[in-house]
C-alpha cells in the first residue's frame, strides 16, 4: 500500500461497536490476584473465548457481512479460515438470511467444522500445506457470485475485531499496555487503532508461536516476510505471511511482537483452566503464555489482555493439557 492515509480509524471502530450492538455479546473482563502478582501489574482479561461463536471473529465477521447490499447478500457470502472466523461467517449469514461457503483446511479441528456445518454453511476442503485458499476461496466466488469476506484482510472486518479492546477500555479506563495473539493481524490491528485512538501513550504487544513468526520477521525487516507453514498447536495462529493491509497498520502502530513456544501454550491453557476457570484454545492462549512466561517484557501497571477465543473440543484439551511438564 502507497497511501499515507488509515485505512482504519477509531471512528470505524466506534461504528462496528453501534452495528454489532445488541447482536454480538459484549464479553467479560475477568481479573486474578494471582495472575496480578505472577505479573507484578493489574491485568484486565477481555474474555472474548465467550463471544458468539466462541471467538473475537464474530465481530468483524458480522460488521463486515452486514455492510453488504441486499442484492450481495441474496447471492451469498464465501471465506476461507482454519476455523472461527469460518464459524462468524456462517453465523453473520444465518443472522443475516443468507447462505455460506467456506473453504477449510482439511486438518482443521473436527469441532471447528462441525460448528461451521451446524450453523448452515457448505464447506470445501484444501491442503494447508500445498493449497492455496485464498485462490480457491476467490475462484469459488467468482464462479458463484459470492461477496468474498476474508479473516482480516478487509476494513470492515478490521474495525469490527478492534470493537473488544474499545470495549475493554470502557470498562477499565485508560490501559498502559494491551497484549493480544497475532495471526493474520485484524485482531491487533483493530485493537491497536482503538486503544492508541483513545490514548496513545498505550504499548500495544503482540503473540505469535515461535513456529509462525512471520509478523515478527516482517516487523523487523520493514516489508512482509513469508516463512513456511507453521505447524504450532496454535491453528489460529498458523500463517505464513502477515495480510497486506494489517501488515501496513500494524508496522505504525505495534510497540513489539513476542514468540511462546507450543510447550508454554499448554501451560497457559492449563492456568487458565486450573486457576480462572476459562477454556482457551491454543491462540486463544498465547497471550497468557507471555504473561506467565515474562516474555511480554517488564510491564507497566495496568495491561489488557485479550483472550481470542475457546474453542477446542474436550479430547484435544485432554490430549494437550492432561499430562503437566
């Protein structure tokens, strides 16, 4: 991108907030004594593992969809996504009256795709690691007409995923530093557009699995790094290249990216299970797994943390998190 302009402003993300009142949940904040003197600072959890759908997608998904014309939405919508942004998706088009089409990796957790069929959409399979599904995705919808809603590379999408750290600064007041998992980067860009829109002296610090740094390269190479597929337990999180339009947002507005590895996301898992009493799923995780790690740096007094999402199938929790190291 050549324009000096934002693509995304705290306006946005103030008019995602007026869209999705009322539709999606406005999550809690959950606090821990604990957690508090582990991390020697007040952290704030916006637990967004009990948005609809069981993750943040379902608010750039829904604000994005509801911005479609009557005659888009008649024709129907497609994506591509490794799971809860397929799962916004289809919801956004049950709650709109329209029909969806996703494209899904074929290893993508059985729960996921299980929830993304319950809630109406056809689903087509690809390769994660010799596919590419964003020409499959785009392919699909030209042959049906689709309107295409990508997991983050989309304004509206954006704005809408920055609506839980807006949300959370209401609640909290001024936060002297936010952390949130980075995949894509819609999350992070949107959540740092409105905390820096609203204080700018706010850190914004985010998470990626050491197997899929791509963001962090990128960052520090001042263009977009592609590296291999990630194969991390942190599914959400598996990307091998950050998006074009968030790469261009998060460069101006991130303060760093820090890397956890599948080990410490386990153990942020089981804390979070043991000591909060929350499911997270493995990205939902890693923020966590910075906190507990000393990984986010020292931290100033009050940091925001959001807790992507929940969701991962009993089995798998068990598998992941049943054996401590």
């Amino acid at each position: 991108m050549t324009t000096t302009t934002p693509p995304v402003t705290l306006d946005d993300v103030r008019s995602a907030a007026a869209r999705l009142r009322g539709v999606a949940h406005r999550t809690p904040v959950l606090r821990s004594r604990t957690l508090d003197a582990l991390a020697g600072a007040e952290i704030f959890l916006k637990c967004e593992n009990q948005q609809r759908v069981g993750a943040f997608k379902f608010r750039g998904a829904y604000n994005a969809a509801s911005r479609l014309t009557p005659e888009q939405l008649s024709r129907g919508i497609a994506a591509y996504s490794s799971g809860n942004h397929a799962q916004a998706v289809a919801l956004a088009a049950r709650e709109l009256g329209t029909t969806a089409v996703i494209v899904m990796p074929e290893d993508a957790p059985p729960s996921k795709r299980a929830a993304t069929a319950g809630y109406g959409a056809e689903i087509v399979t690809y390769d994660r690691y010799t596919g590419d599904r964003v020409a499959v995705a785009e392919a699909l919808a030209a042959e049906r007409g689709l309107s295409l809603i990508p997991p983050y590379e989309h304004p509206h999408v954006i704005a809408g995923q920055g609506t839980a750290a807006l949300e959370l600064v209401e609640e909290t007041g001024p936060l002297d530093a936010l952390i949130t998992p980075v995949g894509g980067g819609g999350l992070i860009a949107g959540s740092a557009t409105a905390v820096k829109g609203l204080h700018a002296g706010t850190r914004v610090v985010g998470v990626e699995p050491e197997a899929g740094d791509d963001t962090k390269r990128s960052l520090e190479a001042g263009r977009r790094v592609t590296v291999p597929v990630p194969r991390t337990i942190a599914d959400g999180q598996a990307l091998h290249t950050p998006g074009e339009l968030t790469f261009f947002l998060n460069r101006r507005l991130l303060d760093g990216i820090v890397l956890v590895s599948d080990d410490e996301i386990r153990d942020a898992m089981r804390f979070a299970f043991e000591r909060l009493k929350t499911v997270l799923e493995p990205s939902g995780a890693t923020p966590l797994a910075a906190l507990l790690t000393g990984r986010a740096g020292p931290l100033p007094g009050r940091v925001g943390v959001i807790l992507s999402g929940g969701n991962v199938d009993a089995e798998r929790f068990a598998r992941l998190c049943g054996t401590p190291r």
